[in-house]
C-alpha cells in the first residue's frame, strides 16, 4: 500500500503539466500527470495474466483507452527526469498498441 500512496503522490505533483496528443479520430487531447499510474496498472495486469508482453486485446476497455492516449502523445519537447519518463511510458504504449 505504501508504494500506491507514492505513486499517486508523484501523480499529483506533476498533474500540471500537459502532454498532447490525439484521439483515435485524430482530435486533439490533452494528459495529465507522469503515466506512472498507466504503468503502474500495465505491471499488475502482467502479473494477473503471467504475461509479459501486453497486446491491447489483454487491456480493460479503460486502460486500453489511456494506453492508446499515451501511445500517440507527443513527448519530443520534454527535457529532465520527467520527460525521460514520459518517453518510457509513450514507448510502452506504442509497442504495446503495435501489438493490436
């Protein structure tokens, strides 16, 4: 529980910058936070079905909706550890969506 109540409180702390991005009709979109709560929940649904490589198939209609959000978000003009780790969750995205 104490590992929840860390991920959330980074959540927050970086709720005020935006990532843009697309919907799956190509309408503009806007993220919040780090993806570490979409990471988060991609890591525990591999170790509910003992796989290791996600297709969007495998993704509760919510998580499959942000996965893809993350997977088209443009992340290219972020610099410093938190643009580091939006580029990791965007490359989880992406590989997991090229799955589909």
């Amino acid at each position: 529980m104490d590992m929840v109540w860390r991920l959330l409180r980074l959540e927050g702390a970086k709720r005020r910058d935006w990532i843009e991005t697309t919907d799956e009709d190509g309408n503009p979109a806007r993220l919040s936070g780090s993806g570490l709560h979409v990471m988060w929940e991609l890591m525990k649904l591999r170790r509910d079905l003992g796989i290791d490589e996600l297709s969007p198939e495998d993704l509760p209609e919510d998580l499959r909706e942000q996965v893809s959000l993350w997977s088209r978000a443009d992340v290219s003009l972020r610099h410093g550890r938190i643009g580091q780790v939006w580029e990791l969750v965007v490359d989880e995205c992406i590989e997991i969506m090229n799955r589909g």
